[in-house]
C-alpha cells in the first residue's frame, strides 16, 4: 500500500491518523495530523441577502440544513425518521433542506417522505452551488451532521464560520473538530 512507502503522511484527524496506522499498516512516526481550516469563502451573509437564494431552494425560514448524500454514513434517511419523530407543530413552522442529493438517491429519500407524510416540511434539492452555501449556511438556524463517519467534518467548521448551530453526531473525526 501507498501508506507503507510514503515518507510522510499528512491526514485531517487523529481519527483517520488511527485508521491509517491500525487498517494500513501506516508508520505512525511518518505522520502528521494537520487539522483543516472552513472554507474562506464562508461568512456570514446579511439576512436582506437570503430571500433571493432560498427562493431557488423553495425554502422559507426557521430552516434546518442538511448536507445529504448517497452514501449512508451521511445518515440522511436516519435524520428523515427523527424528522418525523419532532412535534408536528414544530415541523409546520420549519423546514429541513436536503441538498447534495443524486437522482437515486433523491427519489428514494422522497419515498420516505411520501410514506411519512413529510412533504411539507422537508425539501429535497441535487447538489447546492458552491455559491450559495455562505448564504444557505447563514440562514440556517442549525446545520443538521449526523453523518456516522468522517474523516474530518469540514461542514461543521463552516457552519461556525456562517454563525450557524451545529447538531452533530458523536462519531469518527467529529468530536475532534
């Protein structure tokens, strides 16, 4: 493997330092944990700047964002049934956004939502612009991460960045960002 030739290895977390060591045979002295920054591009955006970018979305606020994803340590359809499990009051005043979703991935997380009775309050949308996170980041009033593996978790950094609450799952590189 790569990891037992490299002369040095630089990696985002003690959590992947740990997986490279223990599942790749990694030298654990040719490795540095170099933890990564939010994206320079994410501040937070003035709340007169949101309407026009929420409309594209089809949202309105309080909002939660979700950053979804095919893959099922995302745990986006897990973050559907807790969805369901809040006060059906609380779900008619806000709105959970979806975005990063494919085509697949996107009909069946809308299946879900069909079978639930959560339409209204949960929106889908493909992958989010770049260019629209800063403000989709602002308005959120939390950023929903219960993602159960990552090697980092850079979305919770830019979150802070937008000044944005973050609920995060307790797993893999999470808890060290």
């Amino acid at each position: 493997f790569a990891c037992t030739k490299a002369a040095w290895i630089i990696c985002p977390s003690h959590y992947t330092r740990d997986r490279l060591i223990n599942q790749f045979n990694a030298d654990p002295q040719r490795i540095t944990v170099n933890y990564w920054a939010p994206d320079s591009s994410v501040k937070p955006v003035p709340q007169d700047l949101w309407p026009k970018t929420l409309r594209r979305y089809g949202v309105q606020c309080p909002l939660v964002l979700h950053l979804g994803a095919a893959a099922g340590r995302k745990n986006t359809q897990r973050l559907i049934h807790a969805w369901n499990e809040v006060d059906s009051t609380v779900r008619q005043n806000w709105q959970l956004l979806v975005v990063g979703l494919d085509r697949t991935s996107k009909a069946h997380v809308h299946e879900l939502l069909n079978q639930m009775n959560l339409t209204k309050s949960v929106i889908l949308h493909d992958f989010a612009d770049e260019a629209d996170l800063p403000t989709l980041l602002s308005a959120a009033d939390v950023l929903a991460y219960p993602s159960i593996s990552e090697g980092f978790g850079l979305p919770i950094l830019d979150a802070w960045q937008a000044h944005t609450a973050v609920l995060a799952g307790n797993r893999t590189a999470i808890p060290e960002v």
